[in-house]
C-alpha cells in the first residue's frame, strides 16, 4: 500500500501485526516500522498503533473521535489476552508505554509516558513478580514523574530537585544507588508535588493513565516546541500525530538488563562498525536525555554477549531491509532482546555523502536513488570552513564529536540568553550539562552546542544532526554550572558566560579562545587543488566527487553564475558552471569610475553627456573582454544598467555637511553643490519602483547604446582573437513589450554598426528579465520582442508581496516566520503558489509565443536547493547563483530530474 494514502475505512487503530514501513502517513513513522519489524519476525513488545487521523480529529474537534475508545478498548482486551494479564492489575499488572510517533522524526519533540498502569496497588503486585522492590518502585517514581510533567503540566524541575535532594540524603551521585526505601520515599514525595501543583491526585485507575497519556501526546503535536521544530525542519503542520501503545519491557531488572540506542552505520562519519551507546540497569530514556554517560555499544559483547550478537544480526537484517543507515532502540530484559523502534537515521552531511557512495558499491542502491540519499543542504555544510589545527590554541577538553563544523562563538549557559545574544548579532555557543526539548530555541540560535554529559545519541547529538549544527557531547572534564553560568576546565581554568570558546564536531575538541579556520577540503576540491583518487585526497572528497558525477549525468537544468568579473566568473567556471545568468553591470560603475558616472548624471548638454559615455565606453569593453575571456565558449548573460542614478551619488546627509562646511569656510564647493541638488532631483520615496532598468534607458539618451556598444565590440574583439564569446543582452525591469521595442531597436543598430566597423559577424541575443507582476502576465507579448527570459525572483517576490526585502526581514519577518505565516523566507525559497504561479504562466506563455524561448532565473532563488526543484518542474532551461553555490544547484538540479515519491530521508 503506497505511503499516500490510507485506507478508505474508518479505522482509528492498528496492531503491530496489522500495518507496514510504507504506512508512515497514518501510523507515523515508529508505528510503521515498530509494524515493519513485527512482520520480519524481530523481537517487538506486542502493542497497536493509533493512527494520526485519530490525533487530527482531536485536534480539530477538542475530543476524541466518537468510535475511538471503542477500538482502543478492543485492542487492549486483545493485548491483555495476549499478554495473560490485565493493564494495572495487582497481582502481575501488564504496563504500557504511550509514545509519540509522527510521519517524520521529531526526537524529543513530543511526549513519551512510560510504565502507564503501576498505582499503590500494582507497584507491590510488581515487585512480588519481578523479585525486585527496588526495580518497582524506580518505575512508580518514573511514571509519577514522566506523567505529571507531560500529562499534567507539572514542572519538571521540581521532580529533579526531589531527586537531587533524596540523592544528597543518601550521599550518592546516581539514581542507581538509591535503595527501595528511599525510592518509596521518592514516590510519596512525587505525589504531593503532582497534588500541589496539578490540583488533582496522581490517578490510580490504570485506564484513565492511559487515556490522559494518549491525549497528551496529541495535544503535544501543537506544542511550542514540536510547532518550532517543524517550521525548522520544514516539516507540514497539518500531519499530526500517532500514539504507539506497546507492552513495557524493563532495562531497569538488574545487572543483566538495559537499554541501548544503535547505528547500523556511524552517523557522523558513515563508517562502518559498531556504533551506539548502552546503560546497564535503566530505561530507554535514561540513554537520550544524557542524564547518566553511557558505556560504548561495543562494551555490550562483553556484559552479554549472546544479546551483543543477536543485535549484530537484526542490525544487519535491518539496513539490508530498509537499505540506509537504520537507527535502533532495544531494551535488553534479564537477558531478553527487545525491538522498540527502528527508522532511518538522522546523519551528518559527510555520512549522507560516504554512506550513498557505500551502498551504491553494496549494491543495495542505484545511482539514482543514491542521490535522493544527499541533499545540497548538505553539500553547503561541507563547504564550510574547518579549524586549523596547527594554530597554537589551548585545548581544554574533548568530548564525542556529535555532528561536525567548526563553531566559534561566547559561551552561553541558557537558551534565554542564547536566543538574546544572537538577535544582537552575538555569535554564541549553547553550554549545558545536558540539552533537553526545552533547549531548542538555544540550539537553534547557536552557532554550535557544548555538553558534559551524553553520546551521540544524546537529544543534543540527535538534534544537532538533524539540523546540520555544531555539536560536541559528554565532555567529562568539563564541570558546568549553569546556575552560576560558568564552566570549570582542567586545571582550574574558569570561562565566563560571554567568555569566547571554539568547538570541533568532526574531532570533540573544545578550545579557549577563537581558533582560526581553514577551507574545507570540498571547496579544496571544487577548485582543483585536491583530486579525487590522489593519495592524500580525503575519501569525503571521493565520495562527494562521485556523487556530483551522478548529478551532472541525470541532471536537465544547466546550471550558471552570477559574476560580474573575470575573477569571478573563472572561479564560477572551477566550480561547474556553464556559463554565466548574471553579469550586473552596475558594478563596474563603482570605485574609481564614479568620478564617470557622476559627470553624466550632472550633464546638462548633450554634448556633456555624449563625453562621460564615451569616457566610460573603453572601460566597459575592457570588462566584457576580460568576462569572455575568462567564459569562452559559454554563454554570458549582461544586464545592462538597472539600479537607481542616486546610488552612485554621495550620501545627502555626507553632501550637506560637506556643502555647510564649505559655505562656512568660505571655501570652493560648486561641484559638491551640484551634486548635492542631482541628489535632491533625483530622489524618489520609493526608488526601486522609480527611476531605473530600462527606464533609464528611455530617459537619458545614449546610456544603453554605449553599454551595447561594448559588448558588441568586446565581442567582435574576442571572437577576432580565435576565440568564442557568446554574449546575452539582458534588459532589466521591462513592464510592456513596447518598451523592450524602442531598446531593441536602438541596440540592433549599434549592433550592425559595429559589425560593420570591425567585419565581425556577431550573434548578440536580446532578452529581458521577468521581474514585474505585469511582465509575467504579458509573457505572451514581451516574447515577441525578446530571445530569452530571465527570471528576477528578488525583485518579483519584492514586487508580488510588496515587500521591501532591506526593511521587512529586519522589521517583521521574525514574528511572521514564529506565527507560522510561511514556513521560511520568500527571499529564501520561491514561494511557489504566488511567485511560482508567476513565473509558470510566464514560462507557458512565453513559450507559446516562442517555442525556441530560452528560460533562465538569475534570483537568489537560483541557488535554493527547494526552489531549484521548482524551476526543474516548470521547464526552465538553467538557473544561475553566486559561484559558492553551483555545486549545490548541481546537485539538486541532478536530484530533481531524478525525483522518487518513494524516497524520503529527512
């Protein structure tokens, strides 16, 4: 059954026995795949799935769907029978753990209740059973706990001082060490705080825990935390929830029980072996929350070796199965292996590139689906720079290297402050003991996460991963102390909060002070210092070589540079592209020919005028020859003059003094004078929708002509030399075909002069850029007159919103963005049913006219991995981006004409 869609009868719950891995829609994905595993024989907990359309009836109704209790009530009658015991009974209770499990994985997001059915009664009934007090009561306490924080909205840190304080009493430092008397003590002690803080008595019917624990997970779906975390994953909003029910099984027996969290594969480098962490004597989220440091998965062979390789084999089992890197809980219960969840793992971005290579050698994948296994988010984390590591820098501690880059920034101890910190422009670095849900905001804000305690499958690793930030778990040696907001390293060294510290999460290293950094070896790569197959080439680089190779294979979009220089185009061209979408001529204009611009703003004859074009005709030329140099045989798409005159002129505030100053000294100031009244003329209240693109063109005689004129000649210049300039004359902001007429007209003429002048031959095409409203709803027309269309996405989102991009993102985007009225940035990603709409009219229309109509996007857009997606779906011909980013509009170009509905690998 496709993952699409559900089953057309109303049916609300599922047993384990009953779904599959493709049911993701509607089991979520740990009810999938707890199903997947029950199907392929694995050791599952028996238990049954309530399905997210249970959870959105909730949600949108505020009860429960009428026919739910019913089937909820059939499926534990039938677990019971199942199991030879009743939910909470005295004797030999049967318990339950309620879990969350959404479509895509939300690690700590939402609420888990564990132990659901222990009440004064069952908690002896269970003791009697287990032959273990101890073990008992440690579960109460854990339920009371888990039950009155999620469930009851009780703080959690007032459970944690409890403990703290029952610690203290008995002067140990671990909860293990606490003996039944203290944990009963424990118990009570729970319970008056859930009565003091709830209002109400902790619930001793066992089916009524578990109906208010199914409520409290759906209602967590609309959580801050899960809302937050989905609007930075991306994740839909409207997907909700599902709730697992699954029989307990205990970590928390003895010596020869615990629970684990493993990795068929490392998820941060994506070697193969043994990866993973175990805790003898505990519960499942013992190991994610960090509280207790855990021991290496490999230590497992030696505690119990027939569980270590029985593990071995479902692990195998498993990616083989799924295919991928497979992430897995297991309890192990005096003795007994147990499945509780397997899914595909969260990764860094060198293991998504090593781990799609691998398995393409395994033969467990094609090339195809290899590339639906990166992302060119994560080909842009590659890129980034790393430390280097030959400065001399004062190392201070090392933890597990948890999710790799290098981060620098002021050591913060609350997610308060880190979120305070970075809106004032403060690059910061989250420190915590352990990070929890509650820490997101902090984590996010952070240029990286600092812990002393936890693995790499802590929820500060997991969350870390699946982001893409910084991450650096369990630095022992470091003693934090969030309450005094400071961090003791050894030696007695103590760093402030504010104090400046680095971290490396592809080495665990932490250092004082800010460390300098280097390329990375991908940019090393995509340069061509570095060689893919050479002896010292790093194997990140081969893989990622390789998947680039895939890419351009599959891929339909051509893929071109913004670059206005030779410099930059040679460095575009390094990286991959194929030519050049952008060459914004305004930027010769500046520098030390302002001088140039400025003499033809303030003109007041032709002739004047005539001067200053032909002053600045030379340098022009001198650009495009170097441009077509540095790009022969490509093409070269040239903007001619688009921004508004005024941004050549000086500041009015600079003006006006230095006019006053003049006045007052009695000094010669006539040319300031005149600039300042060509400023005062010139301005406009809006002046991105005034004075400029073709505009300018139209008013002041002579300025597009001299441009054409350049290309052309620098053209003719270049192609006399042997080589192949193919030049593109782009004209900006164009509303009506009539005007983009009168400028064609006058540039086919210079043209011809210039043929004719230098017995050249030359092909110069003529387009415009689709940047206004009007011009994507007159594509038909505008297609008469133009050769290609290139889509300004900026000033179209600009334009279609009515936003002004320099005042909206700092003024309100924020609280746009924490209101969830888009999910990212319009400037970000095309925003695809308004823009978008646009822009695909546009291209139909265009191409109606013009079936040869070439079609391009030179936006920011251009370079977005989603929006890339787009523009292949539309039946664009390239897209064009700043140099840094061809490689991942390669990649995602490659991805896109490969497509699987089939493949999702958040």
């Amino acid at each position: 059954m496709s993952e699409n869609k559900a089953p057309h009868v109303a049916k609300f719950v599922y047993d384990f026995t009953e779904g599959n891995k493709d049911l993701k829609d509607l089991l979520g994905g740990k009810g999938a795949n707890l199903a997947e595993m029950t199907n392929l024989g694995l050791p599952v907990p028996p238990g049954f799935t309530i399905t997210t359309e249970a959870c959105k009836g909730y949600l949108e109704n505020g009860e429960e769907p009428a026919a739910l209790r019913d089937e909820v009530s059939a499926h534990l009658d039938a677990l019971e029978a199942r199991m030879g015991k009743k939910l909470g009974q005295a004797d030999d209770p049967l318990l339950v753990s309620v879990r969350s499990g959404a479509k895509f994985s939300m690690p700590g997001m939402m609420d888990t209740v564990l132990n659901i059915g222990l009440s004064d009664k069952s908690v002896q009934g269970l003791a009697k059973q287990a032959g273990d007090e101890r073990f008992a009561w440690d579960s109460y306490r854990r339920l009371i706990q888990m039950f009155g924080k999620t469930v009851l909205g009780v703080e959690g840190d007032l459970f944690e001082e409890a403990l703290e304080k029952a610690k203290d009493g008995k002067k140990v430092k671990v909860d293990t060490d606490l003996e039944a008397a203290d944990l009963k003590k424990l118990v009570t002690a729970f319970k008056k705080i859930v009565k003091k803080e709830a209002g109400r008595d902790f619930p001793q019917d066992p089916r009524e825990q578990m109906d208010l624990a199914i409520k409290a997970v759906f209602e967590s779906w609309n959580g801050d935390r899960a809302k937050l975390y989905r609007r930075q994953e991306r994740i839909p909003h409207d997907l909700g929830t599902a709730v697992n029910i699954c029989s307990m099984v205990f970590g928390n027996l003895g010596p020869d029980s615990g629970t684990g969290v493993a990795f068929t594969r490392d998820p941060a480098s994506g070697h193969q072996g043994v990866y993973g962490d175990y805790l003898q004597n505990a519960q499942g989220e013992d190991v994610v929350a960090g509280i207790r440091n855990t021991v290496p998965l490999a230590e497992l062979e030696r505690i119990d070796k027939k569980s270590y390789d029985q593990l071995m084999q479902i692990m195998e089992t498993l990616e083989n199965h799924y295919k991928d890197l497979c992430d897995i809980e297991f309890t192990i219960e005096r003795g007994q292996l147990w499945m509780l969840q397997t899914r595909v793992g969260k990764r860094t971005a060198g293991a998504a590139f090593r781990i799609a290579t691998q398995l393409v050698d395994q033969g467990l994948i094609d090339e195809t689906e290899a590339l639906q296994r990166v992302t060119g988010a994560q080909l842009a984390q590659l890129m980034f720079p790393r430390f280097d590591e030959k400065t001399k820098v004062e190392q201070v501690g090392r933890g597990i290297a948890a999710s790799p880059g290098a981060a620098v920034g002021k050591a913060v101890f609350d997610s308060y402050t880190a979120v305070k910190w970075s809106r004032s422009g403060e690059k910061v670095i989250l420190v915590r003991r352990e990070t929890n849900p509650d820490d997101l905001d902090g984590m996010i804000a952070a240029e990286g996460i600092l812990t002393s305690r936890g693995g790499k499958t802590s929820h500060a690793a997991v969350v870390a991963r699946g982001m893409g930030k910084t991450c650096v778990c369990g630095a022992e040696e470091l003693e934090v102390d969030t309450k005094r907001r400071r961090m003791t390293v050894p030696g007695g060294h103590v760093v402030e909060e504010g104090d400046v510290i680095s971290i490396d999460g592809s080495t665990g290293k932490v250092y004082l002070g800010e460390v300098p950094v280097v390329p990375s070896p991908v940019v090393e790569y995509f340069e061509g210092r570095m060689h893919p197959g050479a002896d010292d080439a790093d194997e990140l680089v081969e893989a990622v070589h390789r998947m680039m190779a895939f890419a351009d294979r599959k891929r339909r979009l051509r893929v071109r540079a913004n670059a206005d220089n030779a410099e930059d185009a040679l460095r575009a061209r390094r990286f991959g592209a194929q030519g050049i979408g952008l060459c914004r001529t305004e930027h010769m204009f500046l520098g030390e020919r302002r001088e140039m611009v400025e003499k033809l703003i303030l003109a007041d004859t032709g002739e004047e005028r005539e001067a200053a074009l032909t002053e600045l005709l030379p340098l022009q030329k001198k650009d495009f020859v170097e441009l077509f140099e540095a790009m022969d045989g490509l093409p070269v798409t040239i903007r001619l003059l688009d921004p508004p005159l005024h941004e050549f002129l000086p500041d009015i505030t600079e003006l006006s003094v230095r006019v006053a100053l003049a006045e007052s000294r009695q000094e010669p100031h006539e040319n300031d004078l005149r600039l300042l009244q060509a400023v005062h003329r010139l301005h406009e209240q809006n002046p991105m929708l005034g004075l400029r693109g073709v505009r300018l063109g139209l008013v002041i005689p002579g300025l597009f002509a001299m441009q054409v004129r350049a290309i052309a000649e620098a053209a003719a210049e270049r192609k006399n030399a042997k080589g192949d300039p193919r030049a593109e004359i782009m004209i900006p902001l164009v509303g009506t075909v009539q005007e983009l007429e009168i400028v064609r007209e006058e540039a086919d003429k210079v043209i011809a002069e210039v043929q004719a002048a230098t017995g050249t031959e030359l092909k110069l095409a003529i387009g415009t850029m689709i940047e206004l409203p009007r011009a994507a709803l007159t594509a038909g027309q505008i297609a008469e007159a133009a050769e290609f269309f290139s889509f300004g996405t900026n000033d179209l989102t600009q334009t279609v919103w009515g936003f002004s991009r320099d005042d909206v993102e700092a003024s309100f985007f924020t609280a746009y963005l924490e209101k969830g009225i888009f999910g990212v940035s319009p400037f970000e990603t095309i925003d695809k049913d308004g823009v978008g709409s646009l822009v695909k009219l546009a291209a139909e229309a265009g191409r109606r006219t013009r079936p040869d109509l070439k079609l391009g996007v030179c936006g920011e857009h251009g370079g977005d991995p989603e929006s890339v997606h787009f523009f292949h779906a539309v039946g664009l011909d390239y897209v064009s981006c700043s140099p840094f980013r061809i490689p991942v509009a390669r990649l995602e170009a490659g991805r896109a004409a490969t497509q699987s509905t089939g493949s999702d690998h958040r």
